[in-house]
C-alpha cells in the first residue's frame, strides 16, 4: 500500500489503529517504570546473599560490589538499588539495539502486520513472565525476552511513514510521539496505583503485571483483526514474483536523499547518550534525593507526560523536523543545567518542564527526518537501525556514566 494510491478514508482508519495499538502498548510499558526502586529491593530482601550466595541476582550485586570498588573513592552501598536499575536498564536497551535491525528488515521482506504480531508474542511472554516472577530470575527472563522482542514503536513509525507523504511526515510522526507523552501521563500513574493492590502474596506487583498483560493482549487482538498491510505489496515477499528487479526498480521513482543516514544515526547516538532513560532514572533520581515514593514518581512522570502530549499537538506537528529537533536540543541543556543545581522540588519539576520540551520534539523529529531518508523497500530496517544507534552502545555509557558520577 502505497502513499500514492491510498485514499484519506483508509489512511486515517490505518493511523486510528497505529495510534490505538501503540497508546496500549506504551502504558503497559511504562507501568513498571516508578516501581522499579522498591520491585529490586523486594527481590534484594527475597534473596538475601547470606541465605542464597549463588542466586543470579546475589552474583549481579557482587560484580557490581567489585565495580563500585575499582574507584579511588568506592560508591557508597546505598546506591546499589541505583546500579542496579541501570544494569537491567542497559541490558534491556542492548537488547533491543539487537532486536531493532533485525525486526525491521524482516518487516521489509514479510510485512509490517507480520513482524508486529510476532511482535506481540513476545511481549505476551514476557509480561507473562512478569507476572510469575517470584523470583529475581523469572524478572530476569522477562526482561531479556521483553528486549528482545519489543519493535512495536519503530513498527508503528515505519506504518505511519508507509502511509503518509513527505508533506504529511511531521504531523503523523508527532501522533506517535503523542502517543508516548499520553502513556506517560496516565501509566507510571496507574502502574503505581496497582502496586498498592496485593493479589498474589509472593509477587506484590503481580495486579499491575497482571492489568499490563491484559492491555497487551487487548492490543494483540486488536491488531490481529483491524490491522492491513501497510507495506506495498509488491515488496512483500508472499506475494509471488511476477514482477522482475529491474522492472520493479523501473516503476519506483529514485529517491533523493538529502541527510546521511550516517550522520541522523550519529546525531541520535550523541542525544540519547546525554538524555535518554530519562523515563528509567527519574524514579531512581528521586528515590535518591527527595525519597519518592511509586505514587510520587507516578505523579512525576505524568506530569511529564501531559506537558509533551500538549506540546505534541499544539507545536511539534506544526513545525520542520529540524526546527522541532533544535528546539528540544536547546531545552534538554537547559533541564541539565538546573538538574545540576537541584536542591528542591520546585526546581525538580521546572527542570521536568523542559525535559517534557525535549521528550516531544527530539526523537520525534529524528524519527521524521530518517523516514523522509528512506526508499519504501527499506524503511523499516532503515528505521530499526536508527531505533538501534539509540539504544545501544549509548544507553549502556549513559547508564554507565551517571551512576558511576555520583
């Protein structure tokens, strides 16, 4: 299905679901995010080290001990709830940059619809997993499979493209990142309220594990029944071969790029590196500061959320990709600015204001400028890879780097 022959009616029923699939998604994601402070001293208090010396989770804690003292001056012990957090945050990331590639390329020779639903079979499983982890190793698991298989976003982006022109890119890219900042204001919130509810005594967070599993199997059907293709037809690979290369390559125009790949990769990498994971440091961040608690960091991230949502609608889908990127770079300097100088809640939350700027322009602008870069056979590796350069090894020197600071 191409740009060129799709009519607005089908158009604006693909991007309802898009828009619908991802919103469910992203809150399921972001329910774990303000719990994972007191869900790794839960499983810390399960596994107590003297007791089981040989749990994944014990071992973890020792190399991190050795880690925190290679340093001239060791990092005190009450931070390892912190280390540890940006461990399972780096391998989650790392996961992914593996993941994204692939996943994309695959959507390119089978189809977005197809690489979506296998998506999805992994997130089931790795939510399920979640909801059985009575133990650090079961997390573990959950995580692994969650890094591995999660490529709804750079799917749903690489539909999105697949259906809009050049002129409508901004705009439709800024209904994901809507997408984000909505999840954002409601999840963490509703993660946290759930955590309060105990259903099964040997995994306290298993109500909020278990809403986040409803929502994406809510999501899997939802998708399974109401998603088409978006990819043309002609690339997918089940559809027979009537048509030769050279044919093919005749009927498509050549397509101009005017940006490097290279250089919209790199420029991602640097961002992220001084940004991303502010989803997943924040709660850590105030834990260690102003001791927050889940509802506290809820609140937080929520209000993070519903300032992007509103900045998503209202200036990022109106303005250039480049011009909405050097926004959000100029705002993401001057939040790290403050967050340098922080010393009260007030200034916590100004400094989230700016943060919310740069969480609804950046990667969304990044994200439209690698689309307009990339011919319709390739898109969704293409759009994997950038995925990718954001991810890893970015995440991990940005979690490396902030904890070892401290």
């Amino acid at each position: 299905m191409s740009t060129t022959t799709i009519s607005p009616i089908k158009r604006k029923q693909i991007l309802r679901v898009v828009f619908i699939s991802l919103l469910l998604d992203l809150i399921s994601f972001t329910f774990i995010l303000p719990l994972f402070p007191k869900l790794l001293e839960f499983y810390r208090g399960l596994e107590d080290s003297k007791q089981y010396p040989d749990t994944i989770l014990n071992r973890i804690l020792l190399g991190l001990n050795a880690y925190k003292h290679s340093f001239s001056r060791p990092i005190s012990d009450r931070y390892d709830i912190v280390l540890l957090g940006g461990a399972l945050g780096s391998l989650f990331s790392f996961l992914q940059a593996i993941a994204s590639p692939i996943i994309g390329t695959l959507s390119d020779r089978y189809g977005r619809r197809t690489a979506l639903l296998w998506s999805m079979a992994g997130n089931i499983a790795s939510v399920a997993l979640w909801v059985a982890a009575t133990d650090f190793r079961t997390f573990l698991a959950s995580r692994i499979v969650g890094g591995l298989s999660e490529g709804n976003v750079q799917l749903a982006i690489a539909m999105a493209a697949d259906v809009s022109d050049d002129k409508q890119r901004g705009s439709t890219m800024a209904l994901v990142g809507a997408c984000f900042s909505i999840a954002f204001t409601f999840g963490p919130a509703l993660g946290a309220a759930l955590a309060n509810i105990t259903t099964f005594a040997a995994n306290p967070f298993a109500t909020a594990a278990g809403f986040s599993l409803l929502l994406i199997v809510v999501e899997t059907i939802y998708l399974y029944f109401s998603l088409p293709e978006t990819l043309p037809s002609s690339r997918v690979k089940a559809v027979p071969n009537e048509i030769s290369k050279g044919e093919s390559a005749s009927l498509s125009p050549q397509h101009v790029r005017t940006n490097s790949h290279l250089v919209l990769n790199f420029t991602h990498f640097v961002f992220i590196l001084f940004f991303s994971g502010m989803e997943f440091s924040f709660p850590f961040m105030t834990y260690d500061l102003f001791a927050y608690s889940s509802p506290q960091s809820g609140k937080l991230l929520g209000f993070i959320g519903l300032v992007a949502s509103i900045l998503q609608g209202s200036v990022t889908r109106r303005l250039h990709p480049l011009r909405v990127v050097q926004l959000g770079v100029v705002a993401c300097v001057l939040s790290f600015f403050l967050l340098g100088r922080l010393t009260t809640e007030a200034g916590l939350y100004g400094a989230a204001s700016l943060l919310a700027v740069t969480t609804a322009t950046v990667v969304t602008g990044l994200n439209s400028l690698s689309s307009f870069e990339a011919e319709e056979s390739e898109r969704g590796g293409k759009l994997g890879n950038h995925r990718s350069w954001g991810k890893w090894p970015s995440e991990y020197l940005r979690s490396v780097l902030a904890n070892s600071l401290r």
